[in-house]
C-alpha cells in the first residue's frame, strides 16, 4: 500500500500547481497523484482556443512527472477514510496519506436523456470535436456562455456551419449588459453563426449522420455533432461521502484547510472567502486554478500564507478579447467606458458606491489596476471611473 506525505485526487491544472507549491517549501518527501483522466496534468485554456489556431498541442502539458511525482492515471478515488487517512481507487488500490488534497475540479451538467452529445471539456473531448469536424461540417452548440461562445467561434473559424442555442436573449447574458449582447450576438452572426437566442431545446436524437435537434419555436436543426457548454457542478462527491463541510463546493478556510485539518481543497472545486469581495467565491478560472494550487501545495508542506488573492478571468470571442476581475454581474449598475463602443473599452460593475468588477474589453495589462480599484472603499460616481483604466 503506497504512503504519501502528500497525495493530491484530481490530474487538472489546480493538481499540478499543489505539486509546484509542495516542492517550493519540500524538494524531497514523495507525492501521489491520482487523475481520472488517462492524461497528465494540461491546461484546459487552448482546448477551446489556441489549439483551433493552430498552437501545437505540444504546448499543453504541464509537466508535472519532472517534479518528482508518482501518476496513478485513469483512475478515480472512490472513497476517502478519513480516520484512516486513506483513499480507495476505482482499481482497487488503497493509498495512505499525512496531507490530501482535493482538486477534483468540476463536472459538466448534462442535457435530459441525450446522448451522443459532446460536454466540452477535457482533450478527449478535443480530440472527439476536432475529429469529427471539418470544412462544410455542421454543428449545432447548445449553451450561451463561455464554452458555448468559444467553441462556436471555434468551429467557425475552421470552415464548420454553427448554430449556437441558447435559453438567454444575448450571447454571455449572466455578464455581459444587455446591450453589449446584443451586439454580440449581430457580431456572432456577421461571422456566419445562426443565433438561436431564447431557443429552448424539446428534443435531441440521435441520427444516421450524426443529430437532430429540436426547438420549441426554432425549427429543427439536423447536424454533425453536438456540443453543450450549458453550467458545470463542483465535484464534490468524494469530500461529501466523507462528511467534509460543503456548501456549493468544499468550504475551505484561509489556509485552503477543509473541515479535516488533515485534508485541502482548491480549485474550481474550493468554496472560499475572499476578503477584497468579502464573500466567499467559488471560481471556474485558470488563474485561480494556479495560484490557488500553490498555495495549497504550500500549505501543506507547512507555509502558512493565508490565500487573499482575487482571481482574473479572460476569454476569447473571435478577433475580440478580454480580461476581467471581480463580480461581473450584469444586474449591478454598470459604468461603460468605450474608447470604441463594443470594440475596446472598460465595463466596471458597481454596487453601492463601490466598485465590484471591472471588464477590460479588447484592454490588457490593467489587471492590478483593477484589482487595487475593487478594494477602494469609493464611494464611486460614475463620472469618476470614466478614463480611469487604463491610467491616463
Ligand atoms: C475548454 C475550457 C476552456 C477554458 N478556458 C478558460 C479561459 O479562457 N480562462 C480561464 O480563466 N479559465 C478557463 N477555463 C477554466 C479553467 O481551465 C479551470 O478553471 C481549471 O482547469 C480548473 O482546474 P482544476 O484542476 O481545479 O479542475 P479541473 O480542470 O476540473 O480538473 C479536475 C481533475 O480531477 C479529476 N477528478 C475529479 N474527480 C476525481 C476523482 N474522484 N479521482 C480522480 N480524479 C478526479 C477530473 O477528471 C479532472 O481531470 C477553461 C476550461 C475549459 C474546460
């Protein structure tokens, strides 16, 4: 039975960063990692961008066996025993260990009854679309928001027909203001994606050529392949069967500590505080992924730095891009500062007088400035934030 000082469930970007945190404080101790995934840790970023731009695939992988770790892939830890300080796998294995930590990530949410069709997430799932599309292809992309704009892009900009369905009036409603989803979705089309918007999928079967979708009040869409991007849950069934403290993923403390001293979580799975919002997050972004991977790493192997980071985000949509920090909610007041409207400029979301998100829109390199904006007390006018990122 293998033992480990440190042993880490989950084989994402968040696994791979602990496994960094750990040797920057223990270059020695052994370290178990086990991945459900046949693959090592990579970065999900390129699966909906740069490898459909022709980055190498190469470029992905994060190395992780170089730092001295045992892989145990294509296996899933199936129960935790806490008391024994030990995991079960899928294989029947049975490892022990001082310090665990939970990066199990998140699990995409499936459509009702339908199968056949791609949750966008993983390289398989690369290397599933990306086999089965191609010039003249079509596919229908089921969903609104980040997967679903990406991935529509995506197969546009490879010679594929794309309808994009969503339940939403705008593309990226849950961030965007209505009327920069508006534009958003005429852009959308101007690229030659059918826009599907307050589409409400009935039926979804399976056919001879690949799908056949339909809408409520949209027609019927017959396709190669179908992709959903429609919302992910925490993985939490591990930590949950071992009566671990959750509440929309596992809570963690500023330590990145579970409610078992003995275990850590991080990564799209953690729930925790975040003193610049002051309110716990859980957050589904590379950069949190990263530096919240390392700092539990860290603390494990006895640092003790508590994690007060506040994570950005970015995406791609077609030629346009952006960064952002903070509450990106479109029902806070939200101050538009275009430089040219819907092309380059900042959004900054404010709530009572302060300012909670700033979306810097074809804007990049004001990262820090924005997080710095987001912890001043303001209050803010409005008048008061225009031209204020980037520094004039
Ligand atoms: C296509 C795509 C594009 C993205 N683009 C961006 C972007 O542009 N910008 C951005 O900020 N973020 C982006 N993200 C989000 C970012 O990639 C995630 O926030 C990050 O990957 C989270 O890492 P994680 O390790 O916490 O979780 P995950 O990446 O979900 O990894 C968890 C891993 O644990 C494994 N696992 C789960 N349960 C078990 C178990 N019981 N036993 C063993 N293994 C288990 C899973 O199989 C998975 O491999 C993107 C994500 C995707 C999918």
């Amino acid at each position: 039975m293998p033992h480990y000082k440190y042993l880490i469930v989950g084989g994402g970007i968040t696994a791979d960063a602990a496994v960094e945190g750990i040797r920057s404080i223990d270059r020695e101790a052994a370290i178990g990692l086990i991945g459900a995934e046949p693959d090592p840790p990579y970065n999900r970023p390129p699966l909906s961008k740069g490898l459909w731009k022709g980055d190498a695939l190469e470029r992905i992988w994060r190395k992780t066996q170089a730092r001295g770790v045992d892989l145990y892939l294509g296996r899933k830890a199936v129960s935790l025993d806490f008391a024994a300080r030990a995991i079960n796998d899928s294989q029947g294995a049975r490892y022990t260990y001082e310090k665990l930590l939970l990066a199990t990530g998140v699990t995409p949410r499936r459509l009702p009854s339908a199968s056949g069709v791609i949750y966008y997430r993983a390289l398989s799932d690369y290397n599933t679309l990306r086999a089965l599309s191609g010039e003249g292809r079509s596919f229908a992309v089921i969903g609104g928001g980040f997967i679903g704009w990406e991935i529509a892009a995506a197969l546009k900009m490879n010679g594929n027909e794309v309808v994009m369905i969503f339940p939403e009036e705008t593309i990226g409603a849950r961030l965007y203001p209505a009327d920069l989803g508006r534009f958003l979705n005429r852009y959308y089309r101007e690229k030659g994606v059918r826009i599907v918007a307050g589409g409400q999928i009935t039926a979804l079967e399976k056919t001879p050529r690949g799908a056949r979708v339909q809408t409520q009040a949209h027609g019927n869409f017959e396709v190669d392949g179908v992709v959903a991007g429609i919302g992910v849950t925490p993985e939490t069934s591990l930590a949950q069967a071992a009566g671990l403290k959750i509440d929309n993923g596992i809570m963690v403390d500023e330590f990145l500590r579970t409610s078992d001293p003995h275990i850590y979580a991080a990564g799209d799975v953690a729930n925790f505080h975040n003193p610049i919002l002051d309110r716990r997050l859980r957050v589904e972004h590379e950069d949190n992924a990263n530096v919240m991977g390392r700092a539990a790493g860290a603390n494990m192997a006895g640092g003790q730095a508590p994690y007060r980071h506040l994570p950005f985000f970015y995406s791609d949509l077609f030629e346009l891009g952006y960064e952002a920090v903070g509450d990106l909610d479109p029902r806070l007041e939200i101050v538009a500062d275009w430089k040219e409207p819907y092309r380059e400029g900042v959004l900054y979301y404010l709530q009572a007088g302060r300012v909670r998100g700033v979306l810097l829109w074809n804007t990049y390199g004001q990262v820090d400035e924005a997080r710095k904006l987001i912890a001043e007390p303001g209050p803010f006018r409005p008048a008061d934030l225009k031209g204020r990122l980037p520094a004039a």
